[in-house]
C-alpha cells in the first residue's frame, strides 16, 4: 500500500512536466540545434519567439529557485560584464553593421547610438533564450541516459561515458569542497565574511589543493575499476538507460525543425543574419 501510494504521488509530481518525458536524445538535439540557430541569427523577433519556446520549455522543469538561484547570479554576471566590453571596445559597431547612425548622447569615441543600443539588445537576447533551455536540460536529464542519447547521435561512448562520469562526480566535489572548508574552519581558518573578500580568496588555496588531490584519488579508483571491467575494448555497446522516442519526442523535434527552418529562410528576407529596422 505505501509503495503504491508513493508511485501514485510521483506520478502525480511529474504530472504535466513534459520535459521530463522526452529523451535525453531530443533534449540535445534540441539544446545544440536552437543554440546554433540562435547565436548565428540576429533577427530580433526571430530570437524572441526563441525565448518564447526557451521559457514554455523551462516552466515544465518546475525547477525551484534555490536550484538555479547561483548558476543564473554567475551567469547575470557574465552577460553584463560581455555587453559592457563590447561597448567599451568598439562603440560604433552596431553603426556598422546597420550602416546608420543615430546619436543618442555622447561624442568622441565613446557615443552612444540607438544601433549600438539594438545591437546590444540582440546580443542579450541570445543569453535569455539559451539559458532557460540549459537550466532545463541539465536538471531534468539523468547523465546516464546523456550519455546513452550522445552516443545514439553519432558520439563516441568513451566520450559519452566521459561526460556522464564528470556530470556524476560534480556533486561529489561540491560535497567535497564543504566538508574541507568546514575542516579548515573547525582548525582556525577564518572563511566567514569578517575575513574579507581578498583574504578569503587566498585561504580558498588551503581548500583547492586538498580538493584536487581528494578527486584525483578518486579518478584512480575509477579508472582501476573500469580497466578491470574492460571498458573500451569494444567498438560498441549497449545502453541501460536507453529510450525509445515517443510521440512527444516526435512533436518536439517537428517543432524544433520549423524553428531552425524559419531560422534559415529569415537570412534571406532580411538579406543578412541581422534585421534591421534602420532601413
């Protein structure tokens, strides 16, 4: 009764959640396809309908703030730290591409036009759009089905089994990494915030060169225990994880072709990778 009544709640927890149905397969298809198309197109509305999709693809997931809250921090990071450069750099590249210019404020080399502006904006787009489908694809894929969808697509099993070993072994790391800085802490070394930021920073190196160590060891153990079973001496092999594409899958992939299509035939109604309204 108790193992009936827990299938019956994760049956109803991942009721609606149809990302979770699809196959790593279609999962990697679709994260590669619409990631090519996207960071080459710089067609405004064709990367909104991009973010669009991105977001009805995420919201499946029903992933939880706390999961995503660090990665999406670093990543926010990243995106304005990338815009501010590429202003700073060239400010007068979107004139370029556009062949216009119209001046917002500013003179000199630093000046601020509504094409550098539009040119920026393109280039976030492309981070909003890709980030929800990635956020989605690493937290509802098991590595072991990753690594099976990968091989079935044309990569080698070495290096599927690669990739599905490191996804595995990052939680053991992070799990790694606190236990020492707990150790280090219980031993007298400040890591709170009373130490600072820069002080923090060089008593981190107190924590990585035993973390280092502590996995390496840990990829001997590995590599021993795949030698013994013979791993890599076949051309091929079989999957436990393996998955049968669906009918959602099926859905999916028609739908991921239209975009990818619509995203190529875009090039030639704008007569470029980039749409331009300053026309």
């Amino acid at each position: 009764m108790v193992n009936q009544q827990a299938s019956y709640d994760i049956a109803e927890t991942q009721k609606g959640r149809w990302v979770t149905r699809l196959t790593g397969m279609t999962k990697i298809l679709v994260l590669l396809s619409l990631s090519v198309i996207g960071m080459v197109s710089y067609d405004t509305w064709y990367l909104v309908a991009l973010t669009i999709f991105a977001i009805l693809f995420y919201q499946s997931a029903h992933l939880k703030w706390h999961q995503v809250r660090g990665l999406l921090y670093a990543i926010a990071a990243f995106t304005a730290l990338n815009l501010i450069l590429v202003y700073v750099f060239n400010p007068n590249y979107g004139s370029q591409i556009y062949g216009t210019s119209h001046v917002i404020a500013g003179s000199g080399y630093f000046i601020l036009t509504w094409e550098e502006l539009f040119y920026l904006l393109n280039m976030l787009l492309k981070y909003v759009f890709i980030v929800p489908l990635i956020f989605a694809f690493l937290y509802t894929t098991n590595p072991s089905e990753l690594a099976s969808s990968m091989n079935r697509i044309g990569f080698s099993y070495k290096i599927s089994y690669a990739v599905e070993l490191s996804l595995r072994y990052i939680p053991d790391v992070i799990r790694d990494f606190k236990q020492i800085s707990l150790a280090q802490q219980a031993r007298g070394l400040e890591m709170s915030k009373k130490a600072g930021v820069w002080n923090r920073l060089k008593r981190s190196t107190q924590i990585l060169i035993p973390l280092v160590f502590s996995s390496m060891d840990k990829i001997e153990v590995t590599t021993r225990a795949m030698k013994l079973r013979r791993f890599g001496t076949q051309k091929k092999r079989t999957w436990y994880m393996y998955q049968r594409l669906s009918k959602l899958d099926y859905l999916i992939l028609t739908v991921t072709t239209l975009l990818i299509i619509i995203g190529i035939g875009l090039f030639w109604v704008d007569g470029s990778r980039f749409y331009n309204p300053f026309k």
